[in-house]
C-alpha cells in the first residue's frame, strides 16, 4: 500500500469510527427519559469511553439490558481501534530510521488498517441497527 492509499483508508476508518461514537450518543439520548436533545447534548463533550460508561450504566440500572455482552464487547473494540488509529499508528513507523525496516513496518501497519477499516465498517452497520432499534423500542 502506498502512503495515499493509507491516509485515504485511515481518513474513512476515523469517519466510521466518529459516526459510531454519534450512533451511541443517539442511542444512550433515546433510551434515557427525558427531553431527546437535552439527553444527546448531556453527552456532547464526552468521549467515546465516557459515552459508552454512560450508555452501559443507563442499560443496566434496571437490571433489564437492552444490549448484549458482546454489544459492550463490541463498543469496547471500537474504543481500542479509536485510540490506535487516532494516538499511536503513526508513531509506530514514522521514527524508524532505517529506510527498509520503516517500509516493512509500514505495510504491516497497512495490513491492520485494512482489517481494522473493514471491522469499523460492520460495527458502524451494528450501531445504526442498534439505535434504530432502541429508537422504535423507546421514542415511537
């Protein structure tokens, strides 16, 4: 993979990532009592630990969840991959001095942004479902 071919996949895995992080926002405002908006803004500065803290401890104060262990698995993979793509994978490359060593590093860096864009594609899909269907569960 060449270096614009990487920024352009490690550009579109954050874009999924940001609409996951959206999608939780809207279902935790939807399934919280209470005024929609009021619920979503509660929630507007927080970042996608705290939001998925919050949902979780929301789904679980009846102790009736909504969501299954592996969607909290699931929330929690998307937190990991965020912070791997947003703080390290650069730095994991770039400072190698020696060119080759580098370039091997560097396509194997590749290698994982393709699998991990293709996981935050699905897991993009998964939080629309899931909001859609705690939507119609609570607000319709």
């Amino acid at each position: 993979m060449d270096r614009d071919t990487f920024k352009l996949i490690h550009s579109e895995l954050i874009q999924q990532v940001q609409c996951i992080e959206f999608n939780l926002r809207r279902t935790y405002a939807a399934m919280h009592e209470g005024n929609f908006d009021d619920n979503f803004n509660r929630l507007e500065k927080s970042n996608l630990g705290k939001i998925a803290r919050e949902l979780e401890n929301l789904d679980y104060s009846d102790d009736r969840p909504e969501l299954s262990d592996d969607d909290y698995d699931f929330i929690d993979d998307i937190r990991e991959i965020r912070n791997y793509w947003c703080h390290q994978c650069y730095l994991d490359f770039v400072y190698i001095n020696n060119n080759r060593e580098r370039e091997r590093q560097f396509q194997k860096i590749a290698q994982r942004l393709q699998r991990d864009e293709n996981r935050t594609y699905e897991l993009f899909v998964k939080s629309e479902k899931i909001f859609f269907y705690i939507w119609k569960k609570y607000r319709d």
